[in-house]
C-alpha cells in the first residue's frame, strides 16, 4: 500500500525547548523529509534549519547497533545478547550496591528523554534501587530557573505563553541569544516588533552583539555575570520613579522592605560600575520596561549557567512582581528550556533534589505520596537530596560512587573540568551507556554500552518552554537491536528483582501511571493521556481533568503555591564571576551555542548541510583584545585557562564586549581534543541550584601556527 510507505505524521522536533510541531514524512521506513506543522502552536509551521536536516543525522555509520560489554577495563568491549547485557549489568549493580550501598551508584541521564522514560529511570532509581543519585543534563541547562521559580514563586513553572510575545509590548531579553538558540521564538518576537516598531520595544543584555541584539532598541553590552547588578538597577529606577505597583506589591507579595533595603545599594550609578553600562542606558532600559503594558522577560543559559544563576532568576522575578507584569496576557517572566523535554525532567523528578510532581525529597508528606504510588514502605524513600551532576562526576573520581549509569547524553563533552569528568569514568568501577550513538566521548568509557532508539523510533510524551505537552508518535523502526529507553529501564528493572513494578503494557500506561502522580500538583496533568494528545493535539499544563482545556498562563488571580498564597522578593546582591580577570589571564571567555548545531554533535555533525555551514568552532575577539594579545582576524589562537587549553579560528570583531571573547561549547575532544572549549570551564556552582558557572572563566591567549600546534 504505497499510500502507506509515503506519508506526512506529526510529531515534535527532537532538538530545543521551543518545542516546534513537525510534519515528518516516512518512505519505506525511514524519515525523507521534515517540515513545520502548521497546526502545532508553537510554531505555526516554522522550522530552523535543524529540524530541517534532520533526515541524515538518524541512519548514520555511527549508530550503536548491539550491546557491548566488557568483563574487566582492561578487556574490549564485545558484542553480547540484550539478556546477556541486561544480566551482567544487573549483577554487578548488585554486587556494588550489597558491598558500597546504594549511593555508591548514580543516574545521570537526559532532556532528550520523553516523559515516561524519565519517570521510569527515577522510579528505578530513587524507589527500587534505593539512591536519589539521579540527576540530569538539565542541571546544566535550566536548574537555576527551576530553584529560582520555585524561590520566588512557590514552584517551578515558567507562567508564561508564546501567545505572550504576540501581546508584549516590551522584550527584555537578558542571557539569551535567542535567535541562534531558539530560533523559532525569535522569529515570533522580531514579527512582533516589526508589525509596530514604535509601540514594541526590544532590550537585549548581552556582552555579545548577536542577530537578537540586532533586533534591540536598546543593547546593553554588560560585564559577564554583572546581571544582577543591572536588574537590581532598573529596579531601583521603577521604585524611584512610581513605576511598581503598589497595590500588587502590598496584596500579593511579601519581601519588600527588605528588597528596598537591597536595592538602595544599587542606585543605577552603581550598577553603571559593576556592569560598564552608562547609568543612562539603565535608566532608559527600566523606564521602557517599568511604562510598558505588557513586558516580557526571556532569558535562558546566559542567566543560568552561574555560581550565582538562582540569585539572577530571583532579580529577574523581583523586577515582574514589582511592575505587577505576571499573570495578564503578554506579561510575564519566561525562562527558555534547552532540551526537548528538559521541562517534563523536571516534571518527572529528574533534578536529584526531587520527586515526581515538583515533590521534594526532603518533605515527608511528599515522599509518602509517593511510596504509596509506588507501592512502597513507607520510609522507602530517603530525605535526603542525591549528588547533582557535578557531584556525581567528583565523587566518582574520588572512588564514592562505583557505578555511574548515564543515558542519552555526553557528559565527557558537555561537563566543566573535562579531566575531571574523565578521571571519573575511568576511575567507576562500572560505566554504563546508553546511547543511540557510538562513539561519543563517554561511550569510549563504557563497560556496558546499551543501544537506544531515538527519535522518531520510539514514542512518548515531552514538555516545551510554554509547559505544552505533545504526543510524540513512533514513526519508524530501530535499527538493528536498539531498544527505546523505557524498554531499557523496565528490562535492567526486572533483571534487578523489580518487574513487579515495572510490568507496563505500553507507554501510554507509564504516562498514565505518571499523570496521576501530578494530581493536585502545579504541574497537574492528571486529565492528560496519550490519547487525548493525539485526538486533541498538544496542550499546556495544568490540564486537572479530562475535560479541562489547558492553562496558557498561570497566577492569572495573583495567587501563588506558597504557604500564604503570596510571591517573595528575593532581596539579592550582586556578586562577581568567580574567575576575575588578571595579569595572567586577562580575558573573561564566555561559552555557548551556534545556530546550526545542537549540544555534543552527535546528531548535527552528521547533518552535512549543517557542518557545511559552521564547519568549526570560531573564538571571538574584540579587536582591542586581539591587538594586545598580537593576534589578528583568522589566526589560528591557543586559549588557555587555569584547567587547560583549546585552539581555535578566531574572528576579530566589534560584536564583543571589550575583555571578553566567545567560544561555542560544541565540539568535545573526538573532533581534536583542542577543540574543546570545556577544557577550560571550571565547575565553581550556584549553591542553591548547583549549576555550574559554564559563562564565565579567565583566559588568556596567544597566536599559535595551527590546531595543536
Ligand atoms: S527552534 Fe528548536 S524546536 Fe523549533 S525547529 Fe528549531 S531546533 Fe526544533
């Protein structure tokens, strides 16, 4: 039936937050072409170049095809039965937990998980095999929004919609290069700009000029890090100037005083000096935002990735609920999602900190929620919170934790410190990998690698930015023995003893499990299923009962899951990188991402027409920076920091702040081990969100005659 063999399905794009509906077209069993769906609100049909080559990034030579093991590191890996795999991986937990204990292992997966595997993966974890060691990239990624909503406004949740940027009337866009970087949003925001230039203003923070900042009425080309400083400032302006609400102030928040006392400190001279801004354009920047009708704030890692990223959400928030911009259509603070499903990680429990339903490990009433879901004794589950990511990685370098179990991402391209994070990996007694590709970085360590389906092989449910759910189907099959993540985990659940409960007909039967751990939550999805995703397509949480039609935005009656019902003021401080420039490393190198690729690679470097176009990473340099360190536009540059060293193309240009300089993070040591800008990133955190300061380190530079030289 050829009508069959060739045809357009829906899905969602397996790359960033945006979340954008795709139309896939499969012929013969295989992906031939991706288009934008029309019909999908997050994107009306749009797509970036990404999606668009996504065809010949999933049949690829480097596709992990049958599992491996290896008995002893010094042995090869050879190839073995699923079973054969299964059992040795489960008896050697076994043995590690029965002499180590349980925290001797620890999870680390990923936002490219749907939500069932994810449930599943902390189910098993933190339920059965006994640790809260599980964790995720997400850690990386938008742990920082997650404290800092939860902070300020009683739970994670951005409250916002992208139907907000067709009502906004004011874009503050501050750590974010959205247009590289969610592309999809940032086209949304520049037709908005365009259809009423004079009544929509555009504010870009950023110390790089980039095609966001190309959009701006005003670019503020502040110190790295120096965020808090210029949100503390512009908050100070609107209070000087009568631009807070007063009313929403005394109705529906608590903290002022104290913030008052905080911004004082932080008059717009002040802030002028920590951030190299003039006062001016502080003032301007808080009076467009404060006499705005509806002001939107994105933001995503420029913000997050810093030893202070919970306290920048906390000044980030501070500003919205003192203007009273939350909760009214185009009004609030929207924090932008790397992954696909970094969103429904967070949901599901996958910050190590957390249970499923934004529970916390360390409430009890939470935790016997859910051991009685579960079906479990009470007192199962432990208080307290397991290792974050970077914890996982030392610990295991220091011989604690024996047994390291990643799945679907690179943590020996994507971690600070990548000696660290190696010495890790070779140091656990046992490294298990379970990836759709091989090699990675980390695969290169495994002692078990477990092949996974990805996209579109398996199906399954994911969360975007806007907490819109979208029912992903499976399209085409698995090549050769790979298995999808949730098969993985309930397989290695019963060779473990478990299988009791991890006995599930199907994935709409793990969702539906999931979904009714939600109840009562605010991330309550109980009247979601697979099947109403697929009849009434994708919809935004809350959505409490089956006749419920979703919740475009939340704190529309100024009421907040806190104790009292009121949002808190945060009163914060601003507070340095941690690395400051010196004699000896006299540039601040600020990390990120480019256009055309995605994380580690592994699926964009298989793309051709994507490397054709950013085929290397490209170290950006002021001119006054290139003069005093002799280098020139083209050379060939060797950065070195206080960890290590990369050698990279450098493009000598106006676009940067003076005494900074760009490296995109994407290309980790098998493309050439100096490519890797994380050989100098350094694992300083935030100490309430413990995402790692991946923006900011000290550098210095110096030509060199070519890569490695
Ligand atoms: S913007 Fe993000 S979600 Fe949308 S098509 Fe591009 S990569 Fe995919």
């Amino acid at each position: 039936m050829p009508e069959l063999r060739s045809r357009w399905q829906r899905t969602l794009c397996p790359y960033c937050g945006v979340g954008c509906g795709l139309l896939v077209r499969v012929e013969d069993g295989a992906v031939t072409r991706v288009k934008g769906d029309p019909d999908h609100p997050a994107n009306f049909g749009d797509v970036c170049a990404k999606a668009v080559h996504l065809p010949p990034a999933l049949r690829t030579p480097d596709r992990l095809l049958h599992p491996e093991v290896r008995s002893r590191c010094d042995r090869e890996r050879r190839r073995v039965p699923w079973e054969l795999a299964l059992r040795f991986t489960a008896e050697r937990l076994s043995e590690i937990i029965a002499a180590h204990g349980a925290d001797a292992v620890a999870v680390y997966a990923s936002g490219q998980l749907t939500t069932e595997e994810y449930y599943l993966a902390s189910k098993l974890t933190r339920g059965f095999i006994g640790t809260n060691n599980f964790d995720t990239n997400s850690r990386l990624c938008m742990a920082s929004a997650a404290a800092g909503y939860a902070r300020s406004l009683g739970s994670d949740g951005p409250p916002t919609a992208y139907a907000d940027i067709d009502e906004a009337d004011c874009f503050f866009l501050i750590g974010t290069n959205t247009a590289d970087c969610h592309p999809i949003t940032f086209k949304r925001i520049r037709k908005r700009k365009l259809a009423a230039p004079d009544r929509v203003t555009v504010i870009v923070a950023d110390p790089r000029w980039t095609e966001t900042a190309d959009l701006a009425d005003l670019h503020l080309p502040l110190r790295p890090g120096s965020d808090v400083a210029l949100l503390n400032g512009m908050l100070h302006v609107l209070w000087k100037s009568g631009l807070v609400d007063d009313a929403f102030i005394s109705r529906c928040t608590t903290g002022w005083p104290e913030l008052t006392r905080a911004l004082d400190r932080c008059p717009p001279e002040r802030a002028a000096e920590i951030t190299g801004l003039s006062a001016e354009i502080i003032v301007e920047a808080a009076r467009r935002f404060g006499r705005a009708r509806a002001a939107l704030t994105l933001w995503s890692m420029g913000v997050n990735q810093s030893h202070a990223g919970t306290d920048k959400n906390g000044a980030i928030l501070n500003l919205h609920l003192a203007a009273g911009q939350i909760g009214r259509p185009g009004a609030g603070p929207f924090s932008l999602t790397g992954q696909p499903n970094a969103m429904g990680g967070r949901e599901t429990g996958g910050l190590s900190h957390l249970l499923p339903g934004y529970r916390r490990v360390t409430e009890a009433a939470e935790r016997a929620d859910v051991e009685r879901h579960w079906g479990l004794t009470p007192g199962t589950l432990h208080d307290r919170p397991g290792l974050s990511a970077l914890e996982i990685f030392e610990r295991a370098a220091g011989g604690e934790v024996r047994a390291l179990w990643i799945i679907a991402t690179n943590p020996a391209a994507s971690m600070p410190e990548l000696d660290l994070v190696e010495k890790a990996l070779r140091q656990a007694e046992l490294v298990i990998v379970q990836d759709a590709y091989h090699p990675t970085e980390t695969t290169r360590f495994a002692d078990v690698l477990l092949p996974a389906a990805q996209w579109p092989e398996k199906d399954g449910v994911m969360t975007n930015s806007e907490r819109r759910l979208t029912y992903l189907p499976k399209l085409v099959d698995p090549p050769g023995e790979a298995l999808p993540d949730s098969v993985i985990v309930t397989r290695l659940a019963a060779e473990l003893g478990f299988k009791h409960a991890f006995a599930y007909g199907s994935t709409g039967e793990i969702f539906a499990e999931f979904a009714a751990l939600t109840a009562g939550r605010p991330c309550d999805y109980s009247g979601v299923s697979h099947a109403r995703l697929t009849s009434a397509g994708p919809l935004q949480w809350p959505v409490p009962t089956a006749d419920h039609g979703g919740t475009p935005r939340l704190y529309t009656d100024a009421r907040f899951p806190t104790t009292d019902g009121r949002a808190r003021f945060i009163a914060v401080e601003p507070d340095d990188p941690v690395e400051q420039p010196d004699d000896t490393f006299p540039l601040i190198l600020t990390t990120g991402r480019v256009r055309d690729h995605w994380h580690t690679l592994t699926r964009t470097a298989n793309a051709p027409a994507l490397v054709a176009r950013t085929p290397e990473p490209i170290l950006e340099v002021h001119p006054s920076d290139a003069r005093r360190a002799g280098v020139s536009d083209g050379d060939f540059v060797e950065i070195t920091s206080r960890r290590g060293k990369a050698v990279a193309q450098c493009r000598v240009a106006l676009t940067i702040r003076e005494g900074t300089c760009f490296l995109p993070f994407h290309w980790g040591r098998r493309f050439g081990f100096y490519k890797s800008a994380n050989n100098l990133t350094l694992a300083a955190r935030d100490p309430i969100s413990k995402q790692p300061e991946l923006k900011a380190c000290a550098v210095r530079l110096r030509r060199v005659a070519e890569v490695g030289a």
